[in-house]
C-alpha cells in the first residue's frame, strides 16, 4: 500500500496517497471452497528451506483468525468481494463474498476480475523497468528526454526515478469528475492534455507522500513514446500475458456493464442509498475526498493507472517478480528496492511502499475509488501473497489490510514500526 504502514494508516490518509475511497459493503455471500495448503514446491523466494518461510501461521488457515474476520463482515453486510492467501504460489485461503452483478445475479467468485484503481500503478513502473533493462531509456532521464510539451523545469529537472518514486515535486490542476468519456482515444486525449498543464510546486527528490496523477501519467507516456504502442497494449503484452494473467485487462465501460465475470461497483449516494456505479453516470459520491467521483464515467482506465485484475492473477504477478519472468531478477529488486522514508520503518520504492515488520519486509499497494478497494502484498522472506479485492463502499479495507498482515506476519494490527 502507497503508505507508511498499513496498521497505522488512517482512512484518509490512505485516500491521500492510494485515491482510496473509505467506505463501506453489501450482502454477504456464501464463501468459495478453499483450496487447502498443499506442499510447497521449490521456488525461488528468498527464505531458506526450514526458516520461518516453511510455516503455516494457524491465523491464515481456512477457519483460522483472518478467515472468522472476514467471513463476519460479510454476515454482517461490510464486505463484498474476495480475499486470498498463497504460500510459496500455492492457494492457503480463498474465499468470495457478495455480488459481482446484483441485477443479473451473479455472485463474485475467486476468478472474477476486480478494477484495481491505484493498486494497478506499479504495473507502469514495472513496464518502464522493462525498457530500461533493455537499453532503451535510462531511470536518470529527464521528462523532457522522452516527451514535449512539458514546463521547462519539468522538462529539465525531473527525472524518470522522481516519477517513478513519488518524489517529483509536481502538482497537477483538478480533474473534471463530472466528465463522461466516450472512448479510449477521448480518454487518452484530456489526460496527454491535462498532464501538461502540471506544475512543479516542490523540489524533486524530496520525499512526499502526496498522490499526483502526474507521476502515473508521464511514466506510462513515456513507456507509449519508447515502445511505440498505448500503455494499455504494452502492459496487456508485456505484463499481464507474460505473467499468465488471464484475467486481467484494461476493460472499456461497455465490456465492465456486459462482462459476466467483472465485478461491478456498488457506490453510496447521498441520503445513504446504494448503487451500481455503471448503470448510474449522474450520480458520484457523496465523500469529501471524492466528492462527484464515479468510477464508470471513465469508459478506460487513464494511462499509467487501474485495470482489473482477479486475485490470482495478482498472485502471479506477485511469482513472477520473484522468478525472473516479468523483469530480471537484479532489475525486480530496483522495483522494490526502499527508495525514500516514509517513517521509522517504511519507504517508497517504485510504484509500491514497502514495510519492515516484525523483522521482515512487506511490499503493499493499494488503491480505490466509489464502489472500488483493492489491495495486493507480498511478503518476500516468507513467500506469502495477500490479495483483498472489494466492489462495495462499506468494505473497512484499512482494517482488512492490518488483519491480513497480522495473520501473515503476526504482528499486532493495531500498532506498528511504521511512522
């Protein structure tokens, strides 16, 4: 999660760095089969064959602690969506809750896909990482190396590693939320347009733990300059089909409404109602933070942002970081790698924060919107991946994270290193 710890982060905190909204979930489903835990197999994560890696937390285990927790939101109407655990690639915990599609009755399962909003930003630093190991732009340069149009001192003074770990300095004029697109090259269009009236308000390199679109959008502009292609195809080839992520993929608004195994967005309104955020384009939420948001006005996700993705294409992506396939392994480790405090114990790398807790590192990401929560971790030195993907506002998504990480890590999900 872009933040300095999951256990101690607040909700609007989490709206500040991850576009989060706090919120809430419908009715509860009957949970999906888990799948038991099955002997590991070799792998390449980096705990030892017999350290703490090995173990099985009882907390993660179906019918353990984090299983009790999330099946009682569910019965009580505060979560909707899916939650899993894997051990070393291998599936511990899944369970499904609540409807993907309430209209045509259709239940979320472990395969339906989720949109990601922010939690889908490293996939923009992972596709600039890949034409770096390919010689084909460097992380020192400049944004007006790649891309025209820009401010002078944008141009000049922020690099691609600014971008890349939020220490650009760059603010960005307010988006129109009450815009309704009608297609990715519209959508394309305002944001290529919109990034350029970006404003360098701070000095690049210092720390910040500010959420800037700029910092999604540049990236994913100068991957399309270098590769020739959209963002959107790039990660659709580079990305997800290299990961095996079958399910994942940046669907347009008409393919979100008619997808039989894509969740829709249930989002509160004013008055305390709730609707599908798709089949009600004049209506945004009522939260401060996000006030007028509708996710489906959108018709695409912005470059360098989103997607959708099902819980075990997460965990996939989460393998394939480890094992070479999407980035070598040295160049994975520049990805994860503590590039900027954020607290005691908790630093920015690219596109992610990372975390030491209780001895051990946690790579999070999170993001959301109204009707949207997602969050994906993973833990490197025991081989554990968390995925919680939620399509209604009541979902306590912070509160999830903490009992996620205690489970895996046994911490204490109240307090923390995390500054």
């Amino acid at each position: 999660m872009d933040s300095d710890s999951v256990r101690d982060v607040g909700r609007r905190q989490l709206v500040k760095w991850s576009g989060l909204a706090a919120a809430g979930v419908a009715a509860a489903g009957v949970p999906s089969p888990a799948t038991p835990p099955r002997p590991d197999r070799p792998g390449s994560d980096r705990s030892d064959p017999g350290d703490r890696g090995d173990r099985i937390p009882p907390d993660t285990l179906p019918g353990g602690a984090y299983d009790r927790y999330v099946a009682r939101l569910a019965a009580e109407g505060r979560f909707s969506g899916v939650v899993l655990l894997s051990h070393r690639g291998r599936t511990v915990l899944s369970r499904a809750y609540g409807m993907a599609d309430e209209k045509r009755r259709i239940r979320n399962r472990e395969d339906t896909a989720f949109a990601l909003s922010s939690a889908g930003k490293p996939f923009h630093a992972v596709a600039v990482l890949q034409l770096a190991q390919q010689g084909k732009l460097k992380l020192t340069d400049t944004v007006g190396a790649h891309l025209t149009g820009f401010a002078e001192d944008i141009a000049d003074q922020v690099t691609i590693h600014h971008l890349l770990s939020g220490t650009s300095g760059l603010d960005m004029p307010k988006e129109d939320v009450q815009r309704v697109f009608q297609s990715r090259s519209e959508v394309h269009e305002y944001h290529e347009r919109r990034v350029r009236q970006a404003r360098l308000t701070g000095v690049p390199g210092l720390p910040s733990t500010g959420h800037q679109e700029a910092e999604a959008t540049i990236p994913a502009l100068i991957v399309e300059a270098v590769s020739g292609t959209t963002y959107w195809d790039y990660v659709q080839e580079n990305i997800f089909r290299r990961c095996g992520m079958t399910g994942s993929a940046f669907h347009t608004r008409p393919q979100w409404i008619t997808g039989g195994n894509i969740a829709h967005p249930y989002m509160e309104v004013a008055g305390g109602g709730v609707v599908d955020a798709l089949s009600n384009l004049d209506k945004g939420s009522p939260y401060p933070y996000i006030l007028g948001k509708n996710p489906g006005r959108a018709f695409i996700d912005a470059p360098g942002d989103g997607g959708f993705a099902t819980a075990p294409d997460l965990v996939r992506f989460a393998r394939a970081l480890s094992d070479g396939t999407v980035l070598d392994r040295p160049w994975a480790d520049v990805l994860t790698a503590a590039k900027a405090p954020h607290g005691q114990a908790s630093f920015a790398a690219y596109g992610i924060a990372t975390d030491i807790v209780e001895g051990q590192w946690a790579y999070q990401r999170s993001g959301g919107n109204p009707g949207i929560g997602a969050n994906w971790s993973i833990y490197p030195d025991t081989g554990w991946v968390g995925v919680i993907l939620a399509n209604h506002d009541s979902a306590p998504l912070v509160d999830i994270i903490g009992q996620e990480l205690s489970a895996v890590t046994g911490a204490s999900p109240g307090g923390g290193t995390g500054g």
